[in-house]
C-alpha cells in the first residue's frame, strides 16, 4: 500500500511524536517542520522565505527532503531537489491543502494527516489564531468534491476527525469565532488538556460553540432565526421571548492523563513554546512543576533546540 505521513503545524501534532518518530517511508511537512523533522522528511513546501531557510538548513544538516513550490510563490533553486507541484493550480492554495491535493494526484492509498487543526494555535507562529481560516474548510470542502472518492477512503486524520465538519457543509463561522477569542475550537478532551498545558486555561471543561441559533416567538421578529451568545438566549428563553433551535453542547473535559503521559522531549518542546528557559536539564516532574507556578506567556514559535541538528 502506498502511504503518506504529512504533517501540518497545528498543536495537535504533539500528542502524536511516537507515531511520527516510528513512522518509516514518505513523510512531507509544511512550513517550518523541518525543524524538528528535517532529518526524516521527504518533502517540504511553504512559503518562499521559510524555503529559502529550509535550503540551508537541508545543506547545513545534510538532510534529503526535496523543496516543493508553486503554491506560495516562486522558489528559485536549481538544484535537482526543487520540485513543482502537478497537482491543478486551483488546489493549489496554501500549504497543507496543496500537499494533499498532490498526494491524492498521486493516487496515494493512505493519506495520514497529523497536525491539521482547520485553524487555531500553531507551533511555530505566533497569533495564528487570531486568523479566520474559514477559508481552509473551503478548500478541504472543494478537495472533497475533486477527489470524492479518494477523500472519503484516503484520507485520515490523525487523532481528531475532521471529515465529519468538512462534509457536512455546515457554516464554521462559530467554529473560528472560538479559536479567534482564544479559545480551544476541537472538541477533543486529548486537544484540551494539551491547550491547557499549553496556555493554562482556568477551565478544563470547554463546549464547541458559545452561540446557539434562536427562533423568535413574540413581537415584531416572530419567526425570525439567529444566532445568540448561549448565555444571552437562556435569558431570552426564560422571558419566553425566544426557542433555541440548536441543542446545547455537551460539555468536554480534558482528559488530563493525556498529559501525564506526554514524554520528557514533547513535554521540553511544550515549556519552550510556554518560554520557560532550560526544561531540557529538568526532570518531567520539574517541568510540571515549573509550568504550574509559570504564566503562560507563548503563543508558538518553538524554538527548537533538541534532536541533534542545529
């Protein structure tokens, strides 16, 4: 079976380091992966500046990922690992959606996807989640109705499934108004207890959507339908003036033994994003410690510093 690991830069992508660690054969990753995963990536594409620093640092670490570009801009290199995407030039609209519209063109019969978040906090940059990426669905939607087929059986998400929200061809205007105000956006307990390692939430029970859609039942509006901060409606239901229409969402809790078991190296990764200096020489339970008695003041941008290449 011809398969493929890519790796996106979501948070997510730290619950799975064994799997990527274990994982032999085609591996592709977007933007800044080849930091940490240079050495086992196949290919990489991104955006041309963050290419141009992948070039150097492939030769520094004598890695042998090829460079993939089209999508984001021109890459200038000559050398023989400066590869053009052949996939349509409609799907070829940001990183991670164009790798995998190059992996579906190749008629890969296992595509695993790992760190895909559909928007939210990033790795590597910071603020990324204060960025509407309703815009991405869309293009995860229009892969869908380009390689139905192959989407449906291919196509894999590693940890939380994402295919449910993609085809269902809901509105994700809630769905990013919440990673938007800071706020874990996947429904996952393993993704939550993470974002609270991450950024300490007060809170380890989150709900989906804050907004729930109302009917009108009194007045002028009667029978019109919106959308109201839940808090807002449950007062407008007890007045009687409106319906909620969409049911509330059950609450999720963290699932925090999900973070007990995070590995000395992923949990080091995550003090750095957290900007807690030398976790690397601290034992895990230091680190807790550390973490506890810290304010979370990261927002991505790893900087990495482990693994053996500089």
């Amino acid at each position: 079976m011809k398969s493929v690991l890519i790796l996106g830069n979501g948070i997510s992508r730290l619950l799975h380091e064994d799997m990527i660690k274990n994982w032999s054969g085609e591996m592709w990753g977007c933007n800044y992966a080849y930091l940490e995963w240079g050495h086992k990536l196949t290919r990489l594409t991104g955006h041309v500046d963050v290419l141009v620093k992948a070039e150097k640092f492939r030769e520094k670490n004598q890695c042998s990922f090829d460079i993939w570009s089209g999508n984001l801009g021109v890459f200038r290199s000559n050398a023989q690992y400066a590869k053009k995407f052949t996939c349509t030039g409609e799907l070829t609209k940001d990183s991670g959606t164009t790798l995998v519209a190059q992996a579906l063109t190749e008629q890969f019969d296992e595509i695993l996807l790992c760190g895909f978040d559909l928007g939210g906090r990033d790795i590597y940059t910071r603020g990324h989640h204060t960025k509407c990426k309703r815009s991405w669905v869309k293009r995860w939607d229009l892969l869908r109705h380009t390689f139905p087929r192959q989407f449906k059986e291919s196509i894999k998400f590693v940890g939380y499934d994402h295919k449910p929200l993609i085809m269902s061809g809901t509105n994700t205007a809630l769905y990013c108004r919440r990673y938007m105000r800071g706020l874990p956006h996947i429904p996952d307990p393993a993704y939550i207890a993470l974002f609270n390692l991450l950024y300490r939430q007060v809170s380890h029970g989150q709900r989906l959507n804050s907004m729930v859609r109302v009917r009108y039942l009194k007045g002028g509006k009667i029978g019109w339908e919106r959308h109201y901060r839940e808090d807002i409606a449950m007062k407008l239901k007890a007045q009687g003036e409106v319906e909620i229409l969409s049911p509330e969402e059950p609450k999720i809790v963290a699932d925090m033994d999900i973070t007990k078991g995070i590995k000395k190296d992923t949990l080091v990764k995550i003090a750095q994003i957290r900007g807690i200096k030398g976790a690397e020489k601290r034992t895990k339970a230091e680190i807790f410690e550390l973490m506890e008695s810290t304010e979370a003041k990261g927002e991505g941008n790893l900087d990495y510093a482990g693994g053996g290449i500089e």
